[in-house]
C-alpha cells in the first residue's frame, strides 16, 4: 500500500517534469537540425517517457527525460526538480550525481550554481555525509545571500554531531544574521556540554557551563535542573533546593521535575516539615500529580500509611487521577487484612489502574505531539527544543 501511494505522489510529481521536458526539449531540437527530422526523434522518446509514467515506472521514466534535456540556463530548474525527487524518495545517490553533474557545468550563473550546492548539501546529509555537507555550507555560510539558510544547516549538522562548541558558534552568527534571539537554544547547547562533564565526574567544569547556559537563558529551567543535582552530588542541599525552588517562576509545566529532587534534599537536611509546607503550596496552586504523590510519601514518613491513604482520598474527591489512585490502592493493600476477599479485590482493580498505566506516555510534544515515556529537551522527531512537556489529565499531571 505504502509503495502504491508513494508510486502515486511520484507520478503526480513527474507530470509537470514531462511536460516541461517535451517544450524544452522540442524547443532545443528545432534549433539545431531539420524540424521534421527531430520531431520525429524527440516525439518517439518523449512518449515513451509518458508511456513510463502512466506505467508507473517513474524510474524509467526520469532517465528518459535526463537524457532528453541538456543542461543550460532554461534547464536548470528542471534538473533541480529532478534532483530533489530523488532525494525525496530516498534514491540519494542518483540526486548526488544530478547536482554535482549541475555543478560542473560552466554555464550556470552564479545564483544557479548556488542553488545546486544548497541541493547537493541536502543530499549529503541526507546520505549521513556530515563532512561533506559542512564543507559546503562553511562556504556559503560567507556568502550573505545564503548565510542565514547556510547557518541553519550547520546548526542541524552540528546538533546532530553533538559537536556543541560549534553549534553554538554558528547560532551566534545566525544570531546576528536575523537579529532573532537564540539564547534559549544556545543554553541547551551549554547544558549539553555540562551534562557530558557530569557524566565523566567533572562536576566543576559541569558547573561552569550551567553557569554559561543561566547567563545565555534565565529561564532555562534545564540549567536550574541540573545545577541542582550537581549540588546534591556535592551534599550542597541548601543549593540544590534554592535551584529547584527557581524552576517555579522559570516555567511551572516543569515542577513535576523537581519534587523528587527536592524530597531527597530535604530529607538529607531533615527538614521534612519544611518540605511539607512548600509541597502543600505547590498542590493548591498548580494541583500536579507529582506533588500531590510526594507530599503522601511525606505524609507517610511523618504520620503513617493511614495519614497518607486520608490525604490521597481526599485529593481524588477534588482532583481525579488514575496515577492518584494506583498509589491509594497500593497503600490500602499494603495496610489491608485478607477479610472475607477485601485484599483480593483490591488486587483486582491495581491490576487495572496498572494496566491503564502501562506503556502511557508521560510526556508529549506541543509541537508535533510526539510521545515519550521520558523527558527529552529536544523532540526526537521534530527536533525542537523544550517543546516537549508533561501530559495533564486525568492519566497525566
């Protein structure tokens, strides 16, 4: 089916490239032999190209109409045209060659041979070429006709490299050449390198970098995320809180992020009551799940399982939530005698809350609604940054 459609949307695509080919070619044939001669040639080839095409071989078809047209001014769109179907249909090599074989040509005009390196650049990274693709796009990115569609190219390659000093080099430029803040995304990219010196124990330079992506983007809630935990890895817990604590006015979609953290800081200073307090005004304003289930466990450790099953029942009156009630069918098990099937019923219906749970996802981008069962800074499909938040709802937030 899927190879039917694409054969389909291909066809359709090469409509306008036949038709565009008989004119041009027709009308380069009649200027260099006798008009009957060629028509003849030209009409025989041409309909084959369009018997291939209504045959739905479109394979065939394209080498026809290559062949049919040489490369000049008037032709150039067309092989370009040509090029960036290829591409689409993931016959990169074929598009490689049809933008090189442009490339070469002396009679492009300076505009055009551009055009074909913008092309040729797409279809090396296409073909996971990245080298290559750099090379190209360095040398228009000097050009101040194309910069700013050269940066974003390099920008993709360096992301994709995870070559982070670089990426944030080339958005500086982009930066300057459209005049639109990056700052936001530039302290990702300094986040990035941070995590990389926290994962390799070099939590001083991880923390110079935190630092660089603050100054970048204030309200990088990433940068408080992770300057925390560097903290906590230092037993710095007073620090590690007053981070957290910052993430509120940075962007509350993101508080469920911290109550664990906070949780464990709290708890290593013994300042449980305090925590208690501070979750307690984080429920009533913004009444996330999370919170709401770190201030049971609190509850718990400070008055008993029973304490914590009150505190979740009433919470579910007032705010339904099936993760609410997965943890309250945990507790009453747990604080459950096996009295005439009590227990096993309970049993029963955590079977179904867990079910419900099973394989959710957690979060989901606001910007292509790409799912995830973990928090990703950049959408893995449409590669945006922070656009990816947690789920609200009756099974999310």
């Amino acid at each position: 089916m899927l190879e039917s459609l694409i054969g389909l949307e291909v066809l359709w695509l090469l409509l306008p490239v036949a038709a565009g080919t008989g004119w041009l070619a027709a009308r380069k044939a009649t200027r260099r032999t006798t008009r009957k001669r060629e028509r003849g040639g030209l009409r025989s080839d041409y309909f084959q190209g369009i018997n291939y095409l209504l045959n739905e071989q479109p394979d065939k078809a394209i080498e026809v109409f290559i062949k049919l047209i040489e490369v000049d001014s008037e032709t150039v769109e067309t092989h370009l045209a040509l090029g960036n179907l290829y591409r689409r249909r993931g016959d990169v090599d074929r598009a490689i060659r049809i933008h090189q074989n442009l490339i070469a040509r002396e009679s492009l005009s300076v505009s055009q041979r551009t055009g074909a390196l913008i092309e040729l650049g797409q279809d090396y990274m296409s073909a996971g070429l990245l080298d290559r693709a750099e090379d190209l796009f360095s040398e228009l990115a000097d050009d101040a006709d194309y910069r700013v569609q050269a940066l974003r190219q390099l920008i993709d390659i360096y992301e994709r490299e995870k070559d982070w000093p670089k990426a944030i080099a080339s958005a500086r430029r982009l930066e300057k050449a459209t005049g639109n803040q990056l700052g936001w995304i530039i302290a990702h990219y300094c986040c990035e390198q941070a995590s990389r010196h926290c994962s390799e124990g070099d939590l001083e330079r991880a923390l110079k970098h935190v630092q660089q992506a603050r100054n970048m983007h204030a309200a990088c809630v990433r940068a408080s995320l992770l300057e925390a935990d560097i903290h906590a890895e230092r037993s710095e817990h007073e620090r590690a809180i007053r981070s957290l604590q910052r993430v509120e006015e940075q962007d509350p979609d993101f508080l469920p992020e911290t109550v664990g953290r906070l949780y464990r800081s709290f708890q290593a200073l013994d300042r449980i009551d305090a925590l208690d307090d501070y979750l307690s005004k984080l429920m009533n304003r913004y009444g996330w799940t999370s919170v709401t289930l770190t201030l049971a466990d609190v509850k718990r450790q400070s008055g008993g399982r029973r304490e914590a099953i009150l505190f979740i029942t009433e919470r579910l009156r007032q705010r339904a939530s099936v993760r609410g009630l997965d943890r309250l069918l945990d507790l009453e098990i747990e604080d459950q005698r096996d009295i005439g099937g009590t227990r096993e019923h309970l049993q029963i219906l955590k079977g179904l809350t867990a079910e419900l749970l099973f394989e959710r996802p957690v979060y989901k981008c606001r910007h292509c609604g790409f799912p995830a069962k973990s928090l990703h800074w950049q959408c893995p499909s449409c590669k945006h940054w922070t656009s990816i938040r947690p789920i609200q709802g009756v099974e999310g937030e």
